[in-house]
C-alpha cells in the first residue's frame, strides 16, 4: 500500500490541475475503492500531484458532486501515470 519511491516522484510534478510548478503534495484519493477508511489514507498508487490550493479545493467538494469528483479523480490519475511513464 505504502510507495515512498512513487510519492517521491509525485511531489516532483507540477499540480495537474492548475499546472503550479513543483513541488506538489501528493493527493490520495478519498475513495473506499482505493483502500481509504476512517483514518485512513488511500494506497500510494492512488495519488496525484495537486498544489496546496488544488489539493484543499479537491479534499473540500466544494464545487464537484462525490461522483464528479471519482470521475475527476480518475482523469488526473491517468493523467499522473502518464506523466510518470
């Protein structure tokens, strides 16, 4: 579950959604499907690179419904393991 070499890579990226220049933070998923419970973060593999803003915009579901923000979430992460390739 824990990827220290892929969080490393991460936080090297610029955020995906705004394109902020490194470094990023690693945004994990907030899905049960990648592994996230109470206390819990997500699986390393689910992560993505988000500026502090983005990263607070998306953890806050401010302006996407849950189902946006999966189908978001999803986009970005293809996105990022592309990015990584």
């Amino acid at each position: 579950m824990r990827d220290n070499k892929r969080l490393i890579a991460i936080r090297k990226l610029p955020c995906v959604r705004c394109g902020w220049d490194a470094p990023s933070e690693a945004a994990h998923s907030n899905f049960s499907e990648h592994g996230k419970g109470r206390g819990i973060k997500a699986a390393d593999q689910y992560t993505i690179p988000l500026c502090r803003l983005c990263h607070a915009w998306f953890d806050g579901y401010v302006h996407l419904t849950r189902e946006q923000s999966k189908d978001w979430f999803k986009r970005m992460l293809d996105k990022t393991n592309r990015m990584l390739s």
